[in-house]
RNA sequence: CGGGGUGUGGCGCAGUUGAUAGCGCGCUCGGUUUGGGACCGAGAGGUCGAAGGUUUGAGUCCUUUCACCCCGACCA
C-alpha cells in the first residue's frame, strides 16, 4: 500500500476528550476514529489490524473444529423470554429497539439463546454432537460507562464459540482443549508472558470459569498471580477454598491489575433446558445437550496491544497484527523514486507487507510517521546510499539502524 | 446511576473587571528548501455544544438541556 493512497493522516496531537494511550496513539496514527463514548469507527489501518487479530483467532479455532458463521444481530424477543434474559433486570446492558409493527427487537449482547435454538434444527442425535459453531461479529452492550478507548465499548468486535457436547466428559476434554487453543492465540498475539489462565466464579454448573487475563495498569480486574504455575485467581473467589483446591497459598500469590481478554465458561444444560435442546443418545433415549460458551473480544485485545507495545514516539506492533511488515522510507530525487518503486515492486513480489511511504515529504515527516505507526521494520531508500548498494535497515522496537545490500535486505524481509 | 471536570475553525489551546473572537498545528497559493515532523510571504476557515433568559451590549452572567472525560458502583 502506497501512503499517498490512504486517506488517513498523522496528528501531532491527541484529541483533548481522549486520555487512554491506547485511543490516543490508535486516533493519532489514523487507526481509528470517534464516533461516540464507547464506540470507534476501524480506518484502514485499524480495520487491517483487527483482521490480522481476528485471523489469528480463526485459525486456533478451526484448528480445534470450530465451525465459523455469522449470527444475527437483531434478536427476536420471544427467543430471550425462553431464558429470562429478556428481562432488563436480568441482562440491564440490552439496547432495545422496534420494528415499524411495533415489535420489541434487542440487539445482541451475545448469542447463547439465538444460537442454542438455531441448533434444535441441526442437532438430533448423538451423531451430530459435539458441535463447535462460532463467530465474530460486533456486539452492543448499553454499558453505563463506557472507558479507556477500545478496552470497553458499547459496540465491540467479539469471538463467541459456543460448544455442543454429549456428555460431561465430552465438554471437559473440549474445555481444555480451548483452554490450550486460547493459550496459543495469546502467544502468537504476543501477549503469551503476560496473560494467565485465571480461575474465576463458575455459575452453577461447574465451580469455575476461566478468564485470560493479561497483566496491565490500566485493567478493571484485581488478580492473585501465581508465577510458578502461571495461573491467576480473580479476586472475586480469592478464598480459603480456592487456595485449597488450587494447593498454592496466599504467601506465593502476588496481586496485580489485569485486562480480561477472554474466558471460557461451562454452560451445562442452562439454555438447552431453557429452549429445549435435546439428541437421542444410542440407547434411544432423549437427553440434554451440555454446552459451554468461549469468548475473546479482538477489539479490546487490539487495545491492550496498543497500549501494551508502545513508547514515547508511538505505536509498536508486534509483527503477527501489524498492518504492514515494512514501512519503506523514500528519500531524494528521481534515482531515489526509481529504485524505491523497484524495491518495493520486489517486496511484494516476495509477499512481503510494505507500506511505501511515496510522499513528497521531508526525512523527518516520514520517519516520525514510521514510528508513530508502529511498523516493525523501516527500510529508507535513498540518493546517498544507492551508489554504495545500500538501504537502510532499522527495526521499529530497537531503533538501530543497519546498512544492508538489497539481497541482505531480501533475505531479512523474507 | 452518584461524585468531579470539560465543551471556542479539522486538531490542540488562549480569551483578563461583559463591548459582536485570537494563537499553534493542519489546509490553499507563491517562492526558497530537502536525512529527524523546513522557512518566508499571501490566504481560506469559527458566532464560541444547544435552547431560553438578564443587559444598550453575552464566548464571558443566570436557567435548562445535550455531549465528552475521570473516580466510584456495574460489566467482555
């Protein structure tokens, strides 16, 4: 992608309203946009970013047997009276709306009851179990406050995986496989050093939940973070019995603030008993489908990178979300411009993400965007260095710049 | 929802005891520049969140209202 064809721009400035890192530095580098407390338009930068998140998630989970599909998001009432929900004292985030008839419609907060009727068309039988369905899609929570930039919305990008299971055991053994699954999505995300598997309350069917919580000052959450084992416990079951069942005393816990960036959650029979979700089992009679529900919000896990991998100059991307791999710095006149095209032309012929920066700007202009954007790798075409054969080479993280030679440069790229 | 704060060109801000708005960035044009957000000159762009009120006169005072931010409560 060419600078010269995007629409956005840089900013020296933050907007004043804006006092989370992670939407100043997103605002300023043209990722995202305000449109309303909680709720952020995706530019083109943002949007690649997100998709990268969101193409991480995708994999781990169809590498498990998820099965990705798009649900609605206007929600019948009728389906949510099955569970109670519908209720604005049960569930007090629904925004709620109405047909021109006149009919009471929600728009989704999330999509257990939806879905669990959905599959009462396809589940009716022990043969057609388990079942792992999910999707990403944008949620809308009337959240009473919404803060910090993209870490809580009104409107945010969710995975929601919803399991279908036989048995106990069935849902058990899915259940840690996602636990794993998620594990690996926090690594590739880069995040895997800070984000623990933390044990949290578990509704009644199972004594607990699971939350990945990523350690960072400006999380909601209080955990108790065990080192050693790499696990955390939510403060709101931070007990005698906890401790006990877990075999870690309080000696060894530590406390910190953290981001929830996903959780995991055993469901039981709770909406298929609600909306009478049954399969014949093999001895021919009728039996209750065990389900579980497993989310991770790409929105907020774009946040708290942001906020995470940044410093004084901007935004540092890991390389697995970055919206280009290289940010190719033109400098000087005709000879500057052809070789830069040339390079560029061979990076993406190699498959390499270049975002070329052919401005008719000052060093300092593109090089303070550069860094404001994040891009892992500056590479700088110029007139002085094209005699010698040479580019600049200059990772975003470290900020030490090396000469190499164009088949150097390639062979580093690639 | 309770408490606190803030709304002035696209963005960041200033506006003294009331007298129909100013600076920086950005933008346009011309020229000079060209390795760390260039410089000079000339321009465009706002009725000061909204509504009502006091006053000869309101960005400045009063009332109402909307929006945004922070803390708390609540939540992915």
């Amino acid at each position: 992608m060419r600078v010269s064809q995007l629409f956005t721009k840089t900013s020296k400035t933050a907007p004043g309203d804006e006092v989370a890192k992670n939407a100043q530095l997103l605002i300023r580098a043209g990722f995202i946009h305000k449109e309303m407390a909680g709720v952020y338009d995706y530019l083109p930068l943002g949007k690649i970013v997100l998709n990268k998140i969101i193409d991480v998630i995708r994999e781990e989970m169809n590498a498990i047997g998820g099965n990705e599909l798009s649900l609605t998001a206007l929600q019948q009432k009728d389906v949510w009276e099955a569970s109670g929900r519908w209720n604005d004292e049960v569930m007090d985030v629904w925004f709620k709306t109405k047909l021109a008839s006149g009919s009471e419609l929600g728009l989704a907060p999330t999509h257990e009851e939806p879905l669990t009727k959905l599959m009462k068309s396809f589940i009716s039988s022990y043969k057609d179990l388990p079942v792992y369905p999910y999707q990403f899609q944008i949620k809308f929570r009337n959240e009473l406050r919404s803060k910090s930039g993209l870490m809580r919305g009104r409107e945010f990008w969710m995975k929601d995986l919803y399991s279908f299971s036989r048995t106990q055991e069935e849902h058990d053994t899915f259940y840690e496989k996602m636990s794993e699954a998620y594990d690996r999505v926090y690594a590739r995300l880069g995040l895997g050093e800070i984000t623990y598997k933390t044990f949290a309350s578990g509704g009644s069917f199972a004594k607990y939940s699971h939350e990945f919580q990523t350690l960072s000052p400006v999380g909601e959450d209080k955990i108790y973070v065990h080192e050693g084992k790499k696990i955390a416990i939510n403060e709101e079951v931070y007990n005698d019995e906890v401790l006990a069942d877990l075999g870690v005393s309080r000696e060894e816990l530590v406390e910190r603030t953290a981001v929830e960036v996903g959780n995991i959650f055993t469901l039981g029979t709770k909406f298929s008993d609600a909306l009478d979700l049954n399969y014949t089992d093999e001895d021919g009679t009728s039996k209750r489908v065990i389900m579980g529900s497993y989310g991770i919000g790409p929105s907020r896990v774009m946040g708290l990178i942001a906020e995470h991998f940044s410093d004084d100059k901007g935004l540092v991307w890991p390389e697995n979300v970055a919206p280009a791999k290289v940010y190719l710095v033109r400098i000087g006149g005709d000879q500057a411009v052809a070789h830069a095209d040339t390079l560029y032309d061979e990076l993406i012929a190699q498959g390499v993400e270049v975002l070329y920066d052919d401005r008719d700007e000052r060093p300092g202009a593109k090089f303070a965007d550069a860094e404001l954007m994040g891009i892992p790798y500056r590479v700088t075409v110029s007139d002085r260095l094209i005699g010698a054969g040479q580019y600049e080479f200059t990772p975003r993280a470290t900020g030490e710049t090396s000469l190499l030679t164009g088949g150097e440069l390639l062979a580093k790229l690639n």
